[in-house]
C-alpha cells in the first residue's frame, strides 16, 4: 500500500485515519510525505509508525509519480495499491481488487471511483473508461458513467476490461510496476493515468475494472491558506503544458488536437477551484472564470491572469522544491 500526495494536505489525516482502518491485515503501508506543514507531517508519521509502516517524508511539494518513484524501492509483495491522499475508501476494497486481478490475471485494477465532499457522497468520478488513438490523435477519453448519481447506474456496473483507470487509487501487479518503473516524473499532472494504461496495453497486458470495489475522492472542500500554492503548483499552465507535451511524445499523440486540447482547458478550470468556500464574491468569481475557461480562447486570457495573481503563492513552493534539488 503506497499513500502518495496529490494536491493538497488538509485532508491527508482524515485520508489515512480511513486507509489504515480498512487495510488488510498483513498489508505493507508506505507513506510519501510531501512537504506538509509541521503539526500534520507529525500526527501522519505517528499514525505510520503505530501501524509499523514506513515513512519517507521530503520538504516540498511532489509530483505523484515523484512520491511514487520514493516508495518503489520499499515494495515487496505481488500486489501493490497507490492511493491518494485526499480519498476514502470503503470497507474491503484491497481485497476486491485483488480478487478481480486473481480472476482476470490483470496487471492493472482500478476501482469505482466517487466524489464528492464526503464518504457519503454518490456522485460518480469514474467508472472504467475507453480511451482511443487514431492517426496520432487521442480522439477519445473517457470516463464512464462520470457525474452520474451511483444508485441510478449501479445495475450498470460490471468488472470489464477498461482503456482508463486513475491513481486516486489504483491495483497494480508489483512486476509490472516495476517493469514501468520509474514512473515517468516528466508527467506531473495531466497524463499519468494514461501512461500507465498504455504502457499495460503496450506490454499485451490488460486493465480492467472492478465495480465492487470503491472508494470516494474528497473535493470541494474549501482549501486552507497554507496549501493555496501547494494548489497553485500542482495545476500550474507550466506543469500541465510540460506533463501533456511529455505524454504526447512518448506515445506518439498531437498535443495540438483532440484530448490534450480539452485536457488543457479542464486544468486551467481546476486551477480556479481555490476559490470554493472562500466568500460568495470568492465563489462568484469562480464560477465566471470557469465559464470563461469553457472556450478555448478564452481560457487563454483567464489562464495567464489567474497565473499571475496566484504567482505569490506559487512561488513559495517552487523555492522549497529548488532547495531539495528539485527542477520547479
């Protein structure tokens, strides 16, 4: 079990309180600690220590595959689960995960995957998905079943082969993590679903889905102030323009059309979400900067002003990441 930051740290207590509640017994806990701020690094190590887990911390911010890349050395068993450290997951999902990797011999599993601001929450994420590449442009992307109420679609729902998985949280055979290890640090934001799914299909091995697995990624839930550039950086224009050219190198797909476009334009609105719970003028502003970055040329305007009010913030983060040695 690999816990790894993804963008934000308020709610990495509450995250793994719940993983290690609902963890197999007998399973390998390894926590990737990047950068929280000091009170809640020290309540997540005391957690990972009485668990007898192990404890890489860094001081500063990580890119998923950054944290992924720490734990890998650490993992000893068949099966190895990366998960967020903003999700919930519901009761025996590591089990179910395995079973559907036993059964299919697949090398990857994912789970469904709620969201919402609670556990409680119904609203679907992703449920498998298909994912297609013609002539050089990925002219399909997805997510089944996504935003769809889970008691309407659940007769839906059946373990399938799936095109598109996440690393909210993800099964992975440790063999083959290790084959594609180390996970491509070049993708930073946009991209790293994919680049797992497709380097599975490149090997002639299979993805699937797993339906009776579940868990719930936590969002809209107001940020704090200390994580805004924490935020900030994680959907940079400059990490979702890097991780996306990277992407579309390595697998041969046109950063210029097709998903990459509607990628692109998706993240500048996810930027935006940092103002949730702030203030009504706060959620107005929002909610009109995420319209704008519906239409492409807009989201050109609003990108780059929103960079450079939010560039304060940022730059805290990039200046800790430079310190460790890391490129911003």
């Amino acid at each position: 079990m690999v816990v790894s930051p993804r963008q934000r740290w308020s709610l990495a207590v509450r995250s793994l309180t719940s993983v290690l509640e609902r963890m197999p017994v007998g399973s390998q806990l390894i926590y990737v600690d990047g950068g929280a701020p000091t009170d809640v690094s020290a309540e997540l190590q005391s957690l990972v220590e009485q668990h007898g887990g192990e404890w890489i911390r860094r001081d500063c911010v990580l890119a998923g595959n950054e944290a992924r890349n720490l734990a890998m050395p650490f993992v000893d068993r068949e099966f190895v689960v990366f998960i967020d450290n903003d999700v919930i997951p519901a009761p025996e999902w590591v089990e179910r995960l395995i079973e559907c990797a036993d059964e299919t011999d697949a090398a990857v599993v994912g789970p469904l995957i709620l969201h919402g601001p609670s556990e409680q929450s119904k609203q679907i994420h992703i449920a498998g998905g298909r994912l297609s590449i013609v002539d050089g442009v990925m002219v399909e992307n997805h997510h089944l079943h996504a935003y769809q109420d889970i008691d309407a679609v659940r007769s839906q729902l059946e373990r399938q082969r799936s095109d598109q998985l996440e690393f909210h949280s993800i099964l992975m055979r440790s063999s083959f993590a290790r084959d594609i290890a180390p996970f491509d640090e070049e993708i930073r934001t946009m991209g790293e679903n994919e680049d797992v799914t497709l380097a599975a299909t490149a090997r002639g091995l299979e993805c699937w889905f797993e339906p009776s697995a579940s868990v719930t990624y936590l969002t809209m839930i107001r940020l704090e102030d200390y994580e805004l550039g924490y935020w900030q950086l994680r959907w940079s224009e400059e990490w979702n323009r890097r991780s996306l050219e990277r992407c579309g190198e390595k697998w041969g797909i046109s950063v210029d059309e097709g998903w990459p476009v509607n990628a692109r334009m998706w993240a500048t609105r996810e930027r935006t979400r940092w103002y949730h719970g702030r203030s009504a003028l706060y959620s107005n502003a929002g909610k009109t900067v995420r319209g704008l970055n519906k239409h492409i040329w807009l989201s050109r305007l609003t990108r780059g002003i929103e960079e450079r009010v939010m560039s304060r913030h940022k730059r805290v983060e990039i200046d800790r990441r430079t310190s460790a040695g890391l490129s911003a």
